[in-house]
C-alpha cells in the first residue's frame, strides 16, 4: 500500500476524519492528561522521605549549576559529565530561585511535551488513533514519569530526543530544505552537549535524511546537492559544538570537544569485574574526597584522584580519559571472548523488560510514593516486543522511517562499549514508540485487508520481539531489592536527623544479608556492604551507642579496607575507647586512601589537642584544611587551637581562610564570636552569635559546646 493510497483510505474513514480534524484538541487533552499525572506524583512525592534528596549525580548537577549562578557561566573546568543539563539548570534557579520543586514543575511540562511531540509525530508517520493510543503510553510511561521527578538530564535530554524525531518526521518524505538539515544538525548537538554519544546520530542523518540522487538532475549535480545538504547537517552541528569546546579550551587549554568521561566509562564497562551494569573501578576506595563540591564541570566524579593515590599517576583532564582508555583497550585485547560475551549481555540489557537502577531505583519510589504511571502496556516490556518487527518494516517507509531506524540502531549500539543502566536505556523509548506504531499500523492494515499470511509473519516477528525482550539477562533478587531499600531509607533518614528511624533501617538491612553477608562478589557490592556498616556505626553514634558503633565500623573497614570515611570513623571510636596505638595506626594508613589525607591529620590533631598539645594541634589541623579544604570539623578545631593558644593574628586568618573555602554559617558565626572575645569585640561577637540558629546546635553538639563557651565568655551563660 502506497502512501498516497493510505492517505485516501484516511479521508474516506469518518472516525479518522473527525479526529484528524479536531487533533489540536486531542494534543491538549494529551498534554493535560500527561502534566496533571506528573503533578499528582509530585505531590505524593513530597510526602514521603524521597523529596528533596540529591544523590551522586543529582547532587553534581545541582551543585554545578549553583555555581554558574555564582561564579559566572563561563566556569573553569572542562566537562567530565555533560554541560547541557546544569546550564539550563542554572537558568531555571536564576528564573525560579533554588527550589527543587520549581524545577521539577518545569520538568513534568516539558515532560508532558514530549508526549505531544511522539503523539504528533505517530500521526504523521501512521494515523492519528495510533498516534493518540502510543502518545497516552508515553504520558504515562512509569520511567519517563520517574526521571521527570528526578533532577537528572534524562527528563531534559528526552523532550529533546522526542523534539528531534518530530522534526524529523514532521516534513513526511518530502525533501527536507536546508533551513530543516541546519536545524537538524543544531539540534543533535545540543542532546550530544547532554550525552557525547548523541553526536552519533550525525550518521542516519546523513544516510537518510539528504537527497541521494535526484532523477531530474545528472549525476554531478545530485552528487553537489548531497554535499551541500551534508554540509548542511555539519555546520548546524558545529553552530552549537565548536562554541563549546572553544569555551573548554579557553579554560583548560585542552582540546575535548564534549567530555571527558569516554575512557573512565568504557573502563567501567571492560574491566575483570565487568557484569554488564556499572561497577566501581576504583576498588574499595572512593572516586574523590567526600565533601562540599566547590568546583564546576564535575571533576570530583573523574577518578584522578584515585590514580593519584592508588596508581602514582598525576593527569591532566584528557590524559585521564586516555589513561582509563588505555586499561580498557589492554583488557579487552587480553580478553576477547569475554568481551563478545560482556557484549551480548549488554545487548540483551537494553531490550530488556527489566530496568537496571543506577542513581535511584525506580521500583523504590513506585513503592513510596505510589504508581509512576501504567502498567504493563506502559512497560519497556511491550514497547520493545512492538518495537522490533518496526525495526523491519521502518525501512520501506522513508526517510523519517529510515532515520528512526537509524535512530534507535544507533541508541543502542552506542552504549555497548561502556554499561547499561535505566539512564541510558530510556533514550531508546523515542525511537522505539514511533516503531511500535508502524507495527500496529501494519497489523491494522493486515488485518483489514484478511491477509492472514503476512499477519501470520507479522505476528511471528512480535513473538520474536516478546522473546527478546523476556530473555534470560542480569537480574536482581527480592531479598537484595529489600536490603537496598533498608539500606537506602537508612541512610536518608539518617541525612534528615533522625538516627533512631535511620537505625531500625540499617538493622533490617543488616537481617537480610545472606549467610557471609555478600549478595556477590567483586568490589562494587563490597563499597555497598562498607557503606551500609559505616552508617549504621554513625547512627548508633549518634545514639550513644559507641560499643556498638566500633564493632560497625570494624566491619565496614574489613569488608572494604581502603574506605577513608570508614576508617577515619574507626580511629575516632577507637581514640574515644581509650585504643590509643591502634587509632594512630589507622589514621597513618588514612594518608594514602583517597580522601584521606586530610582526615589523617584531623584525627593525630584531635588527639595531640586532648593530650593538651596545642601547638601540635593547631599545627595538623592546618595541614588537614590544607590537603582537604572541605573539613569544616578541622577548620572549626584550628581556630578553637588558635584561640586558645591566644594568637589572635592566626585565629583571624584562619577564620578567613575557613569562610572563602565554605565553612556553613552557624559554625563560621559561632567560631567568629570566639575571635572577636579574644580581640575584646564583646558586642561584635553577641552580634554574630545571634545569628547561629537554635536548631543548629540540636543536631551538633560540637557547635553546642562551642556557642556555650562563647556565651560564658560573655557572661551569658544559659
């Protein structure tokens, strides 16, 4: 069946007709339908113990965008995650101030766009029915929901998918104008500014969108016109990157057209504990040192830090990026079978009916904050079992078919090299949507015209899809699922204050671990397993439980020996339990972990100051802000040292040192009240001391102890 022929058959339908004609309205009943769901999720959201938190990569984007708002939007570091997503972050804080909720809001509109968009571009493709019936799934869609309450690029990244397979389909077969391929080429640069493997899409729309030969015109001419639409696409691909990547030489002095995450991915993904999904490749340590992110472009998350401490090697942003490239490249030469075996799982992954948590898990927030959206017709599990006889039948269909072809070819492949993760398989759900409906077209058409043979094949290549699909790959237990979750809301909980709730969290967690206590080998369960034990040790900590504490903390420092956290956490228990040797040994050992310079000279200054050493003290806990700048608990005890050894020069200078590199303001005002009473500035000091809030001091008792000693210094003591 022609095009042509299908249009007329279209006219000629009076249910199509009707909804052909009132479309605008059936696009806005859409879009409410999409935007009022993700406002109720929201709202069922905020109610529960999810809301507000920024985890990982949340917390970087956050942060980051923070900072352009700040600092100016040209930063100073080159990328290592894409800039896209912080950018426009930072303009919504500039627009809507710093309120995640405001983000999010914007986030379920565009959210609910992209549903319009695939509806619309179902339509133009096959009939409007289907392309309503597909857009109502997108809607309501549980992960597209999911990411829209999440503040991570996924949500943005994939209204810019769903735009770009729009305008792409939008012109049908007719030849796309120059004005069109420009704006093509613009608009893949801008989801690659997102994700770096988007520029790959560049390729189906060179093969599938410019015109290849021309009847009317000889052969040289149609090979010219090809060259210029390519040209074309190119230089509306360069109008958004080459800027970009001019900004990062400017600031770096290194050429890295997007980022330079490429080698610390793939080596993520090829490495001798490689499964499929992501996994730490930095052992037991941590990536970089825990604190306060002060710096733009996420280069806390590149691993240079790691190779610093673990492997001696001191790089620059692009050498890092070859270095882990090169891990890759040697392991995966060394092992080729294992490769074309890691492959396969990956492939399988992707077309999965199974969605593979990364950052935050989507089955989590469906439980606490009730359904994401529909089930099983809203599944990956029957988009992609419809998805794959599209894959056929796109490329008799033209340009726009043939390009969503490519779209979703590319999609995929392009996330073999490194892991799976729910993150990257979402940006197949565009492209797979608009080859589900060719699908349904098809078996429409089949099916009123009574050809049951081609229905018969149309329906095998569906049982093929459906096998795909549910084929045996990577999957996690109910049992781990639950002991992620304990693990999870423990630790939430324990961020919120609430030790005791945070407490019972850990405990079940810790019920539900298998006999050894492993659910698999390899270090990236180990960190989860270290991490669980070193925070359940700071909630019974925090419970006075301190016994019980050291025996946790032990735990976490056996199962994951290089974990600077846990191990600075052992020497300050053991210090407390009167161990005195064994917390010097570990704090000697802190020094050469990642992260644990500093903690390492916080905890010897902790206790030459309560040997009464201060001269010693101060002396480390200025080594310690030195080597690590975020340890707001050593700037604290530096000016305490100073104060008390009466250097008024010193404890002011350190203060203004504690201040450019963000001490939080209760502490910087409590410590700030103890200076101006050494330098005799009783009214200054009152004043400042005014401004630490009440609520602070409940939840540290440091700062407590601290704000008490100014004010009996002040004769005000309550």
């Amino acid at each position: 069946m022609t095009p042509s022929t299908r249009r007329t058959i279209r006219t000629q339908s009076p249910r199509t007709s009707i909804l052909e004609r009132r479309w605008p309205l059936a696009l806005a009943a859409l879009f409410l339908l999409a935007w009022i769901w993700r406002e109720l999720y929201l709202q069922r959201l905020s109610h529960t113990v999810l809301a507000g938190d920024l985890t990982e990569d949340s917390r970087t984007y956050w942060t980051w965008a923070k900072l352009l708002v700040e600092h100016g939007f040209l930063g100073k570091n080159p990328f290592f995650l894409g800039p896209l997503y912080p950018y426009v972050l930072a303009l919504l804080r500039l627009a809507f101030g710093d309120s995640i909720g405001a983000v999010l809001q914007v986030q379920a509109v565009w959210g609910a766009l992209a549903a319009v968009l695939l509806a619309d571009a179902g339509r133009r493709l096959t009939r409007p029915a289907i392309g309503l019936a597909l857009g109502v799934v997108v809607a309501l869609h549980p992960m597209a929901v999911f990411f829209d309450g999440l503040v991570l690029m996924e949500s943005l990244v994939f209204f810019l998918e769903s735009l770009l397979l729009w305008w792409i389909v939008r012109p049908g077969n007719a030849q796309h104008s120059p004005g069109v391929l420009l704006a093509t080429g613009a608009l893949i640069a801008l989801i690659a500014e997102g994700r770096a493997t988007a520029a790959l899409l560049l390729l189906p729309a060179a093969l599938f969108l410019p015109p290849w030969r021309s009847q009317a015109a000889p052969a040289p001419k149609s090979r010219a016109r090809l060259a210029r639409s390519i040209a074309t696409l190119a230089a509306g691909f360069a109008l958004v990157a080459l800027p970009v990547a001019a900004r990062t030489w400017a600031v770096s002095r290194e050429w890295i057209p997007f980022t330079y995450n490429f080698g610390f991915n793939l080596y993520a993904g090829n490495n001798p504990e490689a499964a499929g999904g992501f996994n730490s490749i930095t052992q037991t340590q941590l990536i970089s040192p825990v604190g306060p992110i002060r710096e733009d472009g996420a280069i806390e998350a590149d691993g240079r830090e790691y190779l610093r401490k673990a492997e001696g090697v001191t790089l620059g942003a692009r050498a890092s990026s070859d270095y882990w490239a090169m891990k890759a490249w040697r392991w995966m030469r060394e092992h080729p079978g294992e490769v074309a075996r890691l492959w396969r799982i990956k492939l399988g992954m992707m077309w999965s009916r199974r969605e593979y948590a990364q950052i935050e898990s989507a089955d989590e927030f469906a439980l606490l904050a009730g359904p994401l959206g529909l089930a099983g017709i809203g599944s990956f599990a029957f988009l992609g079992t419809l998805a794959l006889p599209g894959l056929v039948l796109a490329w008799g269909r033209g340009r726009a078919a043939r390009f969503t072809l490519g779209y979703v070819a590319v999609t995929t492949l392009a996330v073999l090299p490194f892991f799976v993760v729910d993150r990257y398989r979402h940006h197949l759900i565009p492209g797979v949507v608009l080859l589900a409906a060719l699908t349904v077209e098809h078996a429409w058409a089949l099916t009123r015209q009574r050809d049951a043979r081609r229905l018969g094949l149309l329906g095998a290549g569906v049982l093929a899809g459906l096998a795909v699909t549910f084929a045996p790959g990577p999957a996690m237990s109910a049992r781990k699922f639950e002991w992620g979750l304990a693990f999870d809301l423990g630790t939430r909980w324990l961020e919120r204050g609430r030790p005791d709730l945070a407490a019972q969290s850990f405990e079940r967690a810790v019920r539900l671990e298998p006999r050894g206590g492993a659910f698999a080998r390899g270090t990236t369960h180990a960190t989860e397993r270290a991490d669980l034990y070193y925070n359940y040790g700071l909630a019974l900590r925090a419970l006075s439980r301190d016994s019980e504490a050291l025996a946790w903390f032990e735990r976490a420092v056996e199962v994951a020996p290089d974990r600077a956290p846990a191990i600075h956490a052992l020497a300050e228990a053991c210090l407390h339990a009167g161990q005195a040797a064994r917390a010097e040994s570990l704090y000697a050992a802190l020094a050469g972990k990642v992260g644990g310079a500093g903690l390492s000279f916080e905890g010897r200054g902790t206790r030459a100051a309560q040997q009464g050493q201060l001269d010693e003290a101060a002396a480390l806990f200025d080594q310690a802000v030195r080597a690590d700048p975020n340890l707001s608990d050593a700037w604290g005890a530096l000016i305490r040292a100073q104060v008390q050894l009466g250097r008024l020069a010193a404890a002011e200078s350190a203060l203004v040192r504690a201040e450019a590199a963000g001490l939080p303001l209760p502490s910087l005002h409590a410590h700030e009240a103890l200076v101006d009473i050494l330098a005799g500035r009783r009214e200054a000091a009152e004043r400042v001391l005014a401004q630490v809030p009440e609520s602070a001091l409940a939840s540290d008792a440091v700062l407590a102890d601290v704000v008490q000693v100014a004010r009996r210094a002040l004769g005000k003591a309550r």
